[in-house]
C-alpha cells in the first residue's frame, strides 16, 4: 500500500473511478476530484464544466498541477477506529509494557503499528491511554512528521483510582481529580478518558469490576475539562456505569456491555454518542481470536458480545450516534487487523451498509473531535482518503491500495 502526503499548498487532482462520498447518497462513478490546500474544493463528473480550467487536460495545467488516477478503484473517506491502545500489541501485554522501557524497541514496534493501522485504510485512531503516555508522545511524533502513521487523538493517562482495575492505562486521580485533567491537558492531551468502571467478567456473566468515581467526582472530572475546550470518552461496563456516566455529561461512552433499555434513551436523549467496540469480546469466543481459553469462559463471553449486538441494533433504531472502536491492543485485537472484523459484528447486529460506513467515517470524525466536514468527501472536506479495490458498500471488504493524508 501507498501512502500519499498531500502538500500543504497547491493543487491536486484525483480521478477517481467509483466514488462513495459517506453522506448516504448512492456510489458515483468517473468523478473528479480537485483538491486544493489539502481540502476537497470541487467534485465533478468526467468530464467537468470547464475542462480546460478545471481538469487538467490542458497540458500547460497539468504541468503545473499533480494528478492521481484511480479510474480502477473507489475512493472513500478514510476510516476511523475511536478507541485504540498504540502501546499495547494484542498479543501479550505483559511482554509489550516491558517494551515501555526501550525507547527504540517501542519505537519500531510503534512504526510497525501505525503502518498496520494505514494499511487497513485507518487515518485516525483516538487512544483510550496508556500509563506511560506514548500514546502522546507518538502522537507528536506523527503531526511533526517525524514518523508516517494516522493521525492520534491522544488522552494520555486515563484517569482512575487507586488499586482499581487500569494501572496500566493511566494514573491514580488522587483527591483532586480536576488537578488529574488540568495536568493532561498541559502535557497537550487532545481529550480526557476515564474508567469509570472495572472490565467485563468471562468467568460469570453479567458481573463487571467495581465503580471508580463516584457520581460528584465524574461531575468534576467532566467540568473541569470541558473549562479547559477537551471532550471526555468515558469507559463504562454495566448499567450503573453507563448512567452515571450520561448524568455526569460525559462526550461518549465506551464499551457500555450490560447497558439496559432506560440507559439507551438516556444516550438518546443527552445525544452521547456510544462506542460499543465489539471484537475485543468477541475475539474470546472467536477463531483465531484468543487462543487456549477455558470453554466456559468461551461460552460467557459469545453470550456476552450476541447480547451487546442486540442492544447496539435497538440503539440504532432509536437515533444513537455510534462510533467504530476495536480497542486494538487488547488481547485477541491487533492494530489494524481488528476494524473490518469489527463491522462484520456490527453487520451481524443487523445495521445497514450505508449505517456501518456512516459509523466508521462520519460519525467518528464527530466522536474524536476532528473538523467541521470530516469523514466525508464532499466539497469542503478535508482530503484524508482512502483508495480502495472492491465495494465497501456491498461487501464491507476493502482492498486498500492508498492512503491519502492531509
């Protein structure tokens, strides 16, 4: 695969053979392209109004402008996956914090991760934290250029109390949890992740760890960096999680397994946008998946993952915003390799096509913040594209072929 940086100045021309725009209008075809200082100015059918101005046939034009032909493959918005961990390899996660302490060896495995990530045609990824905070740390890496990967929304640590589940996500909040975000905010932290409860049990279903906060505390927490301009994605397993949560007017919610009914039309009704992230449960049930599990524990864990894609089918059908999230890093997730696995499960809930790209694109650009007209290719849109062999919008499967980076 291709990666393409588009130049900051200038003009470039992309004919693009199929072109699936995000905004649920029907796959166009023989389209062009004109791009302009790395944003989506006009779009065209071949051939445009004026061609000579606008098309590039001209020869004296085109020799001034740079031209991408991609009449064999369909460009679409670049994916979005709203909840990964970089520094985690979902393989061994004992063996991958050990890495935290090499720089060069946790800098080619980065390198590896992110090029796996852009090869899956993922141009941003939001990392829910690490302790270590190289998910930051990477993220300047790549908005510098110092290393070709997709764009990071970086949280840094995510917040959490003491001898709870998590240490090696982030920090202890201590007594002051609005010191916890005004620090994260200062080391350029991009939003606010916090655990507000423990993990999904596989040993008994429906138990989950224990809450963290209590409800003022997710109130501050959530206050505090809304004063400082940062969103707040709040991990949150089982009910009481989820609704304390929503009342402390957390920006999303993630994961959100054993969510009830009443706790959908709270989302539904604050608009919180919800990111189920399937796979890192399925992925204990499924083959290859998570390799020797005890058979019980294979059986909770399949009747945890179908109950979720129910309720992520009745959270469609009320209105809710969902996001993509694999929380690659996981075990059984790797980087890049999770996110077509995980709109399968999503197609399985019963969602259309059109919806799953919408999720993956549109929806995501809102869920991590990105600017107005992104995850989407329409005039105006930041141009982060993607080339692809195949029709996602028929199969899901996507062979991709170029990244197209703003």
């Amino acid at each position: 695969m291709q990666v393409i940086t588009l130049p900051a100045k200038g003009h470039y021309f992309i004919f693009a053979g199929t072109l699936i725009t995000g905004d649920g209008t029907p796959a166009r075809h023989d389209m062009l392209l004109h791009i302009d200082s790395g944003m989506i100015k006009n779009i065209h059918s071949l051939p445009p109004p004026d061609t000579k101005a606008e098309s590039g046939t001209n020869e004296n034009h085109r020799k001034k402008n740079s031209f991408l032909d991609c009449s064999n493959l369909t460009i679409m918005p670049g994916l979005i996956d709203c909840h990964v961990h970089l520094a985690l390899d979902g393989i061994d996660s004992e063996k991958a914090m050990q890495n935290w302490k090499d720089p060069n060896e946790i800098q080619r495995q980065m390198i590896t991760r992110l090029k796996n990530t852009l090869a899956n045609g993922i141009l941003t990824v939001r990392d829910g934290g690490d302790s270590a905070g190289i998910n930051l740390l990477f993220s300047k890496k790549v908005q510098k250029g110092e290393i070709t990967g997709p764009r990071i929304i970086a949280t840094g640590n995510a917040l959490r109390k003491k001898n709870m589940y998590g240490s090696f996500l982030g920090e202890n909040t201590g007594a002051n949890p609005a010191e916890a975000v005004s620090r994260l905010a200062a080391a350029g932290a991009r939003q606010i992740k916090v655990l507000v409860s423990g993990i999904v049990s596989f040993k008994e279903y429906g138990r989950v760890g224990p809450i963290h906060f209590s409800q003022e505390e997710l109130k501050t927490i959530v206050e505090e960096a809304h004063s400082l301009g940062l969103t707040v994605m709040a991990h949150a397993n089982s009910d009481q999680a989820v609704t304390m949560a929503a009342s402390a007017g957390v920006d999303s919610l993630e994961h959100g397994y054993f969510i009830s009914r009443d706790s959908l039309k709270m989302l539904a009704e604050l608009n919180i946008p919800w990111v189920p992230t399937l796979i890192p449960v399925a992925a204990w049930s499924l083959k290859p998946g998570v390799r020797n599990i005890n058979p019980e524990h294979r059986k909770i864990a399949e009747r945890t993952y179908r109950q979720h894609q129910a309720m992520i089918a009745e959270a469609s059908a009320m209105g809710i915003t969902l996001g993509v999230g694999t929380d690659s890093g996981a075990l059984g997730v790797q980087h890049g390799d999770g996110y077509l696995k995980e709109l399968e499960l999503y197609r399985e809930a019963g969602l259309s096509t059109a919806e799953i790209l919408q999720a993956a694109t549109a929806n995501g650009a809102r869920i991590v913040g990105l600017e107005q007209g992104a995850g989407l290719v329409l005039p105006g849109s930041p141009a982060n594209l993607i080339a692809v062999a195949g029709n996602f919008l028929k199969d899901l499967k996507i062979g991709v072929r170029l990244a197209i980076l703003r």
